[in-house]
C-alpha cells in the first residue's frame, strides 16, 4: 500500500492526537488506581504476611495494570473496528480508516507489552515482600520465576502482546486483521483466567464470567476509542462505523452487566456490598458502568442519526465530544477496576471447601446415576450461553425468512435446535458436573460434543440460512455480515480447513494427541485447558461434518462417494483408539483424579476402561446419521436430475430418446 503524501501528513497529525489522548487516559486510569489501591493498601499487606514491598511496587502495581488494560482494550477495539465498523477497498486492501486503526492497535499492543514486562518484578516483589531494587536481581528474578503464577501470567501477556503488535505491523489486506483480532482477544485471557476469580469456591462460574466481563469491556471502550479517532478524522464511513459500534455497544453492555453481577456476587455477599470496603468499591464500578451506559443510549437517541445530515460537521464535533467524555469515563472505570483487583475481597471461609471444590470450583458429594446427570444442572457461563445465543439466532433467521413469504425446511430447524440443546446439556447438566472429576463422564461430554452436537449443527445448514436472510449490500454499498461470510468460505484458512486430509487428523488425530500423547494429563488441572478442549472438540468435528455432510457451501465440494470415504476412513482410527484407552495399562491423569479425592469409592482404572469403551461405541452413532444424510441427498439429487431430464424432453418432444432408439435401430441392422 502506497500513502500519498497528504495522506501521510494527515496520519501522523492524527498519531499525534491519538498518542496524547492515549496519554491522557492511561493517567487518568493509572491515578484512580492508585488512589483506590490506597484505601486498602495497609490491610492488603498485612493479610498477605509478608513484609511491605515498598511504595514502588504498592502503587506502580495497580497503575501500570490500569494503563496496561486500557492499551490492550484500545488494541482490541481498533481490530474491531478494522474488521467490521469500515469496508476495505474493493481489492481487499485496508481503506485508509482500517490501516490507521491496524496502526493504532500495533502501537496499543506494544504499550500492553511494555506494561506486562515491568509487571514481572512488580508482581514477584508483591509476592515476596521484597523492594524492587532487590527484585530486579536476576537470580532473583529466575528463582521466583517459576513459584509466582502471576509473574507467569504477566510473561505470557507480553509474549501475545508482542505478536499482536508485529501481526497489527504488517497488516494490509482485511482478511489478515482477523489474526491480529484473535492474538489481541488472546492477550486478555491470562489476566482474565488470574485474579481473585480463579481462586476459591464457584472459581469455574468466577472464571467464566471474568472472561466475558473483561471481553466485552475491551470491546465496547476499544471501539469507542476507534470510533471517536476515526470520527474526528472526518473518514468517508463515520455514520457507518458509528451506527455498527452503537449495536455491538449495546450487547456488550448486556454482557458486562450480566457478567459482573455474576461475578460480583460470587465475591462479595449482597450485605456485604455496603459495609466492606470491597463491595464499595464494586459499588462505585458499578455505577460508573451505569454512566457509561447512559451516554450510550444518549448518544444513541441523540448524535448518531444526525451524522449524515447536512450539518455533519458540528454533530460531528458534538459526537466526538461526548465520545471523548464516555472514554475518560471509561479510564475511570478500568482504574476502578485495577484497583479492586489489589483490594482484599471479603474473607471467605475456606476450611469447609472439599478437594473438588477447590479444584473444579464446587462440590461433588454423590457418584453420577442417570437421575443426577439428567437433573443435577450448573450452568456453563461460556458453552451454554453460546448455546442460547445460537439458537435465538437462528430461530431470528427463520422467522425473517418466513415474514418474507420464503420456505425454509423444517428438518433443518429441527436438527439446529436440537444440537443447541445438546450443547446447553453437555456442557451445563449433570453432564457438564461430573466431566471434570470423572474420566468416563468426560468421555461422554467428549464424544457428544466432537460427533452429535457438530453433526446436527451441520444439519441445520446454517451458513445457507444466512446467506438466504441477510440482506445483500448491493453494488457500491460497504459489505455487510452477508458478504463478510462469504469472504470467509472462500478465504485460504477456509481452503485450509476443508482440505480433507486437515479435517481428519484434526478430528482424529487430536484424540491421540490429547490423550494417548500426554497432553490432557498436563492440562486436566486448568480450567482454561478444559474451555480449550471443548472449544476444539466443537470446531475439530463441525469442520469434518460440514465437509462430509455438506449441505452448506464449501470451498470445495466432495462427491458422496469421498465424503463416505472419510467417514469410513476415520472409524478404524476412532476404533483403535477405544481400544488403546481399553487396553492401556497406565491411568490417564491419575493424580490429578486422585487429588479431587471423591466422597466415594471407584476404580480410576475401570472408569478409564469405560471411557475407551464408549469412545469405541460412539462412532456408530454420527456414521448412521450421516449414511441417513448422504442417501437422503444422494435421492434427492437423483430426483433433480430425473426432474431436469423430464423437462428437457418436454422442450425438445423426446428428442435424446429418439436419438437413442434411432442408434440401438442401426446397431440392429449392422448386426
């Protein structure tokens, strides 16, 4: 991409207005950090027992967390903004908008960065109660390396940070901002996954919900900074970008509330909200998002319909005003928030907690029956929420194709709703309960949520019903969600993933990898391995389905004899590994099973070798629906074709048959 040089010149005056609104925010965060911080700050250390780190690491703790969040919240929001708020250019390339904001987001990550770095001392001074100077020792420093978890943590933000930055440097073309999106939502995650929410009773609902929370704040404050920087800009798509942020502002408000609640309460006892510093302190956060969420909706009702009048100019101002007003508050609010992250939450009674609870986050007193797996139910904040969205989304689809007069197979809808009922049931019901402590349970969850769940989920042809209701940009328009997906089956990553072979060994061979491999006894402890794992298992075998079933568009489409190879293919492999897990004579995970210490007798053994014997039996199940698939397609292809060939003949009076007869006549008399 060339830059002209009044472009260029104009890119740097905006760098320099960014950088100091930047600036401008992460003092405002780093200052009421500090100040919250101070109000517990004595306390903080006296119930940690250990010796007082000193000012530096006290104050330079929370400060450098609020500056560091609020970076990576700009960095996230800017890719947003990037993928969705403006349109590329027709050749693919980033429009000047999307550029600067790939730009913007490079320089986010790289403060991010920096900040998670100098949080490795600080956090190991902390810990230790050591002063800084004598932290920053590098024996020191690699001793207490590896015995502070949120030195790792911090370690691992840097490193995502740092590729965040380098994808957002060399980004071009619209479909690579996607990567940059994915390694900035990845840059949360360490902190999301630390903190007082991964400690303790009801972790795994603690956990979730921060991770939602923490998502949905970077997205909403990160693109209103977007937005605003772009706005003030004057881009050519600012009532565009503007109107696409308001309706993604508005779910994330949705998601922050709900997810803060959640999670707040599982910290603080509702009488304690008044009376501890802590619960004040949520308090006041919470009312800070109640602000932010007023100048959304007055925003909303007041400036963005205005932006395309004729007086664009002052609305502009206006808009950019109180969009700068929204994001000091914002700095507020993550300051708030850094802050009660050094603050002692309320002491909870950790003496009655059993083995599981601390490790799984909740107890387990009973062994599964079928009464408990069908009725003992917690629900899962990430898996069944999606499942919810996913249905309520497509069920939107239906009925907006209904309202229009169009005809939409009710077999579909029926196997879509079905596959999210099984996603709410394996991942929130006695289903979802058990599969932490028991390997057979697991085993279980595994096989509905890699085979059934993906397989009816496919059925459902989703992208079709997409593609069918969303309304079509038109020529000259910006793309919409409608071209965004198709842009997204003809992408080389999607060439990637329906290449068959891939579909395979990802389907297959992950089987091996996690668990005959070693890989699911080193991640069985972390909650963020078993989110990972579920997450794998859905996309691993909606990939495999989506090719051997094959009712939605493909980048390249199989005939049904290659798609009943694969699935044919893969039962030997699926086989062999049941009977590996059967056969094997060492426990998977066994002391990570054994330390749960369960309130009942079994043997870890036999439980392993009924996990390898339904993951043997599972793969009938999806091979009889997809026979059933394949022949219902393969008929009615024939009855196209039959249809096709009867309108032809009507055309052109039996011209092929006579053709034929005339042939079989002079064959006849050659005879």
């Amino acid at each position: 991409m060339t830059i002209e040089a009044p472009v260029r010149d104009a890119m740097d005056s905006q760098r320099g207005v960014v950088g100091a609104l930047t600036w401008v925010l992460g003092w405002v965060g780093a200052i009421v950090a500090v100040a919250v911080t101070a109000l517990s700050a004595s306390s903080a250390i006296a119930l940690a027992g250990v010796p007082d780190p000193g000012p530096i690491t006290t104050y330079g703790l929370p400060a450098l967390t609020a500056l560091g969040q609020l970076s990576a919240s700009i960095a996230l929001g800017s890719a947003v903004f990037a993928a969705f708020f403006v349109p590329p250019q027709r050749d693919g390339l980033l429009d000047i908008g999307g550029y600067r904001a790939v730009k913007i987001a490079s320089m986010a990550s790289i403060i991010w960065a920096v900040c998670a770095v100098l949080l490795i001392p600080l956090s190991i001074s902390n810990v230790s109660g050591q002063s800084l100077s004598k932290t920053l020792h590098v024996h020191n420093l690699i001793t207490a390396y590896g015995q502070v978890a949120d030195a790792r943590t911090w370690a691992w933000t840097a490193v995502l940070a740092v590729l965040t930055a380098i994808a957002a440097r060399v980004t071009l073309r619209w479909g690579w901002v996607f990567a940059v999106l994915i390694l900035a939502s990845a840059s949360l995650l360490p902190v999301a996954l630390a903190g007082h929410s991964s400690a303790g009773g009801d972790h795994d609902l603690g956990t979730n919900s921060l991770i939602l929370h923490i998502g949905g704040a970077a997205v909403w404050m990160g693109g209103l900074f977007a937005v605003a920087t772009y706005a003030f800009a004057g881009g050519h798509w600012r009532a565009l970008a503007v109107r696409r942020f308001s309706r993604v502002a508005f779910w994330c408000i949705i998601v922050v509330g709900i997810s803060g609640v959640v999670n707040a309460l599982i910290r603080v006892p509702v009488g304690d909200l008044f009376s501890d510093l802590y619960g004040r302190i949520v308090l006041a956060k919470v009312v800070a998002l109640v602000v932010l969420g007023a100048l959304g909706a007055w925003h909303r009702r007041r400036t963005i319909s205005s932006l395309d009048s004729d007086d664009a100019d002052p609305r502009r101002g206006l808009f950019v005003r109180f969009a700068l007003v929204e994001s000091l508050v914002f700095a507020v609010t993550f300051g708030i928030a850094a802050g009660l992250s050094k603050t002692p939450p309320p002491p909870i009674d950790t003496s009655q907690l059993t083995p599981a609870e601390t490790v799984i986050g909740y107890r387990i007193d009973a062994p599964p029956t079928f009464g408990r797996i069908v009725g003992d139910w917690r629900f899962d904040l990430i898996f069944g929420t999606a499942a919810i969205v996913l249905c309520l989304t497509y069920l939107r689809g239906v009925y907006r194709l209904r309202r229009r007069g169009d005809a939409w197979p009710v077999g579909r809808t029926v196997a879509w709703v079905l596959g999210c009922l099984a996603l709410l049931f394996a991942s929130s019901s006695g289903l979802g309960v058990y599969g932490p402590a028991m390997f057979s349970i697991h085993m279980i969850g595994h096989m509905i949520l890699s085979m059934l769940i993906p397989v009816l989920l496919v059925l459902g042809g989703p992208v079709t019903l997409a593609l069918r209701a969303l309304p079509v940009a038109g020529r000259g328009n910006p793309p919409g969600p409608r071209e965004w997906i198709q842009s997204a089956i003809h992408s080389k990553f999607a060439k990637i993933a329906a290449n068959p072979i891939v579909a395979v060994v990802l389907f297959v061979g992950s089987f091996y990898v996690l668990y005959l491999g070693g890989l699911f006894a080193l991640a069985a402890d972390y909650h963020a391995a078993h989110l990972a794992m579920n997450a794998h298992f859905l996309i691993s075998g909606y990939v495999f389905y989506w090719l051997v079933i094959g009712i939605d568009p493909a980048p390249r489409q199989l005939s049904p004899i290659a798609k009943l190879a694969m699935v044919l293919g893969t039962l030997p492999f699926h086989a062999f590994f049941g009977v590996a897990l059967m056969m094997s004579s060492d426990v998977i995970a066994e002391s990570y099973y054994r330390n749960l210490n369960l309130p009942w007798a079994y043997s870890l053994f036999d439980d392993q070798r009924l996990g390898g014997g339904i993951a043997w039996a599972a793969g009938e199940i999806p091979l009889v629906i997809v026979m059933l698939s394949l022949l219902v397609q393969w008929s009615r292809q024939d009855n196209k074709q039959a249809k096709r060939f009867d309108r032809n003949a009507e055309r052109d009076h039996d011209a092929d048959l006579d053709s034929y007869n005339e042939m079989l006549k002079q064959l006849n008399r050659k005879g």
